[in-house]
C-alpha cells in the first residue's frame, strides 16, 4: 500500500511539514516522488518512520536516529524489543508513583496512614523517575539498560540511614567545590585529590562497578553537558570544570594506589 504525505502525516500523527524535512536531511526519504512533485510512501517508509518516532519519544536526537535505523545491522524486530522494555520499565515506575500518590492523597484526607517507610519509598521512586526523565535515554544508550537498571536498584534499595549519608556526601562534594573555586584551588591539589576520592564513593554507592573510565567519561560530561554544568555551577561558576579536571588527573592515580593496596595485601599475606 502507498500513501500520500498528506494521507501519511494523517495515519502517522506527524505534519506534512515534518515529513518533508525528514526527506530533506536524508532521514526518511519517499518511495517516489510524481512528476507533479508528490510524495508516496510505501510500507518500508511507514516501518522507518515508525522507528523515527519511537527514537524521538525516547529523547534521541535526528542524527543519532540516522545513523541507528541506516546501519547495516538494523533489524526493526529487535529494535521494537527494544522499544517495548523501554515502555515497561517506564510504566513500571509511573504505576508505582501513581500508587504513591493516591496513597498520600488518602493519607493527607484522613483516610488512611501513610508510614515513613512508604514516604520515603516515594521520595526514592521521585528521584529515580525524574533521573529517567532528564538523562535517561542518554545514560541507557551509553551504558545499557542493565546497568541503569541495576543503579536504580541500588538507589531504590537504599536504608534511609544510606540515603541520608548519599546526600550528605554530595552535598560536602559541593561545598568542596564552592569552597575551592573561591579559594582559587588548583586540580592538581591534594585538597582536589581528597573531593575526587569523595566523588567516587558517591558514583560507588549507585554504580553497581566502578572503573576509572567510566569516572572520566561522566566528569566529562559535567562540562560537556549544560544542565550538569548548571547544576554544579548553580552558585559558584568554575566547580563543574573544577571537578571535572581534578577527575582527569586523579582518577588514574587512585586506580593505581588501589592497585599497589591491594599488591602489598597479597605480599603481607
């Protein structure tokens, strides 16, 4: 079967407009186009531009959608799979906020008693939904679903007595920074050495395996990335290119130190 741009942007959701600059940047190009200047889509068109929007959902930009749906590995099959725990796991965690806030809808009603453990599950689950929402797509495409997975485990797992000492240590990790921006301190320093050493307990306490490239690669992102920078820099400008350069020089040394520990433990042995 074929379609119109008209009849497609119809079934599809999508404006006529779209489509033609999907035709115009290479990402979805008609079956044919009349001598009148019409565009027809057939059903491959459809599937790919199925795949476009569902990439889109998930927060990926234009060319990275390009560059997965033209790749000669590209199976739809798999990618729907994909797409589908996606969604789930999505759905999982606005059933369980939905749970959450009925629940305390009734508490504050009194109709019912909402106990702190549950509170504080729903302060958990807040924190994990707005996560996915800001960088999910992103850290998931970098990392993989199980390792997102596994991370918000261990954040949703939490004690309260290990929640509080995680907010405790990033908020000492900023005030480090504040503190050592103002002071003019250099990365090179012991007192960068000693924020870097707290910044990787902190990655510890929700990463499920630390290594000192995947440390490097998020401090990269701290200045890479506006809204991490905005976050760090919220008050003091210059603690996110602080911490991210202090990373870069200390992260392979302490890898090292742990290394020659755990050496000299064998030896002592």
């Amino acid at each position: 079967m074929e379609y119109s741009i008209r009849e497609l942007s119809e079934l599809a959701g999508v404006s006529a407009r779209t489509l033609r600059y999907y035709d115009e940047i290479d990402l979805l190009k008609p079956l044919y186009v009349n001598e009148a200047g019409y565009r027809f889509y057939g059903e491959k068109e459809l599937a790919l531009l199925q795949q476009i929007l569902f990439y889109r959902e998930r927060g990926f930009e234009l060319k990275e959608i390009e560059k997965i749906i033209y790749q000669d590995n590209f199976d739809i099959m798999n990618a729907l799979e994909d797409h589908l725990r996606e969604l789930e796991e999505r759905r999982k965690s606005v059933d369980a906020l939905i749970r959450t806030v009925k629940q305390t809808i009734l508490s504050m009603k009194g109709e019912c008693k909402m106990s702190d453990q549950e509170k504080f599950g729903a302060l958990k689950e807040k924190l994990v939904k707005e996560n996915e929402e800001k960088y999910g797509a992103e850290v998931r495409r970098k990392y993989g679903d199980e390792e997102v997975e596994a991370s918000n485990r261990k954040l949703l797992n939490m004690t309260e007595e290990e929640w509080e000492a995680f907010h405790k240590l990033e908020e000492e990790i900023y005030n480090r920074l504040k503190a050592g921006v103002s002071a003019g301190m250099c990365p090179e320093s012991e007192e960068a050495k000693q924020i870097v050493i707290l910044h990787k307990k902190w990655l510890e306490k929700t990463w499920r395996r630390y290594t000192k490239e995947a440390h490097k690669a998020v401090a990269q992102g701290y200045t890479a990335d506006c809204r991490f920078t905005q976050y760090y820099d919220r008050e003091v400008a210059g603690c996110a290119k602080l911490l991210e350069q202090a990373v870069q020089i200390w992260a392979d040394q302490l890898d090292e130190e742990k290394s020659a520990g755990k050496m000299s433990n064998m030896e002592a042995k």
